[in-house]
C-alpha cells in the first residue's frame, strides 16, 4: 500500500492532479465545464505546512479545517481557520496560508475551475463558519468530499468527470445552502463496471490480462470489453494503464521510490516504457512531475 511508503510529510496525506489533457477536455465538455477540479487532496495535521502565491493561481482554492487552525492571508488582511470552517481563495488573487505552530490544521482542500463558478460568489473570498447542530451533517459532507476524491482516483473516464461536476456543485451548494443540506440524503450504488475498477485498482502491481478482469467479475472477456468502452469510452485495458499512472503520481510525489524502481513496480518493460506512456497520459515526464509536485519545505510535500 502506499501508505505505508510515504516519505516524511503529513502523514497520511493524499493528493490527485489531474493531466494537463484532461482539463483541457474538462474546459470544453458543455457538462464539466460549468465546475471542475484540477487538484484535490488531504492533508491530517499538517505541521509547518505554508504556501505562498505572490501572483495568485489560475484556480480556485477551496481550504476545509477539519480540526485544529490555520490562517489565510488575501485582501490585505488575516483569515482564521479553526474546526469546521473553510475558505475559497479567489483565482489570480495574491495569498498566503499555513497551520498554526501551536495547533496545525487537518485540511480538505481542492482547486476548481468554470464557467458558473459565480454561482457561489457569496461564499468566496471570506471564512464561512458551520455552526455545531443535531443536523450538522459534518461527516455526510466529508463523504461527499471523499466521494470526489474516490471518482477521480477512478479514473478519467467522461461519465467520472461529468458526475465529479455535480458532486463538486452539490458539495459547494451544502456549504451555501446549509439548513437545506442537512434534511437532504444521498446514496449511490455500485455496478459490475465499478467493480471492474475497484479490481483493476487492486491490481495495479500485478500482470493482468483482459481475460483475468473479466473472470473476476464473472464476464466474457469480449462483453466486458463492449460494456466498459460504452460506458467509460476506454477499453478495460486502456482505462487500466491510466490507472497505473495514476498510481505511478502517488509514488513520484508521496514517496522517494526511483524511477526505475517506480517503472518495474508497476510492471512496464522498462524505465523508458515507462516514461513514454506517462509523458503521454500527463503531457510532462516523470522527472518532470516529481521536480514540479514534490517541495519538502518543513519537511512536508506541498500541493494545495
């Protein structure tokens, strides 16, 4: 697990950025457009971590405290966090932000981008405080965030990224539209497509075959194949390999596997495989990833 291979940070932690092609997919699709994200992750006591932006970002940067405090500092002025508040810092705006020294924060955060993103104008841009209640609904609202995180760590698929879009817009309307959030419940179900990711996500380390998937979830291999391509527009396989770098980001940022070592982990025939197939998919080399994404100031990885 990879978990378990972290290299000193916050412990725990856990980051997805999505390729430069898929945004650009995300910023024309007339669904995914409206909301979209670009980053999302978590970080649990996040000791020493800081970030600061002279220019600002092209997205959105949505900070939740969890527990513990933490400032932002935007608009010439200083923002405090502490449990159950949150706070979006506008694009392109000039900040600051990091954990109280005395009680660092644990973090839910995410960058966003589109069209409709004035839609939450009223909570952007100053902290938002969700007030303790018999209906606060605290957790339901983190699943929704992990909810997000789960479907994108599935993988880029257009049905993921059009239902990440409504996740995303109905996790923003729960912090604008609170006392109508919490009467409201939310389920979902699986599906023999969504158990064919979750082996494939099991398997990441292993040599698997279309043949072995489809046994798995008790398919022929060629009505798999037809099934998974018309819902995900990928073949098992190819939606396999995006896995594997998916998988191969966590190790370049969360851990100080080589490359070589990351390449044979993951099973590519070697480390030029493998930095062909992920120069493909992310539009950088792996090299290039792992100078961009990984910063150990404090000791810490710094993403949000």
């Amino acid at each position: 697990m990879i978990e378990n291979m972290l290299a000193d940070g916050f412990k725990g932690e856990r980051a997805i950025v999505t390729p430069y092609n898929i945004r650009t997919y995300l910023a024309e699709n007339k669904i995914t457009r409206q909301m979209y994200v670009t980053h999302i992750g978590y970080y649990p006591n996040a000791k020493y971590h800081y970030r600061e932006r002279k220019d600002g970002t092209n997205e959105y940067v949505f900070i939740y405290c969890e527990k513990g405090q933490g400032w932002i500092d935007y608009a010439d002025g200083r923002h405090r966090l502490k449990e159950n508040s949150f706070f979006i810092i506008p694009a392109n705006e000039k900040h600051a932000y990091g954990a109280d020294a005395r009680d660092p924060w644990s973090i839910y955060w995410l960058h966003f981008q589109g069209d409709n993103i004035d839609m939450f104008r009223s909570i952007i841009g100053r902290t938002c405080y969700l007030e303790e209640s018999d209906k606060s609904r605290y957790q339901d609202r983190i699943q929704l965030f992990n909810e997000l995180y789960q479907n994108l760590n599935m993988g880029y698929s257009p049905e993921n990224l059009e239902y990440i879009t409504f996740c995303l817009m109905h996790f923003m309307a729960s912090l604008k539209y609170v006392s109508q959030y919490r009467e409201i419940k939310q389920v979902r179900e699986d599906d023999v497509v969504q158990k064919t990711i979750i082996y494939m996500k099991e398997n990441l380390e292993n040599k698997i075959i279309l043949e072995d998937i489809a046994q798995a979830v008790g398919y022929s291999g060629s009505r798999l194949n037809t099934l998974f391509s018309q819902r995900t527009s990928f073949s098992p396989i190819e939606y396999y390999n995006q896995l594997k770098i998916q998988r191969a980001c966590s190790y370049l940022q969360f851990t100080e596997l080589k490359i070589k070592e990351i390449a044979f982990r993951l099973n590519y025939y070697d480390p030029f495989h493998f930095s062909k197939a992920f120069h493909k998919e992310m539009e950088i080399t792996p090299k290039e990833y792992r100078k961009r994404y990984q910063d150990r100031r404090g000791g810490a990885f710094i993403m949000s």
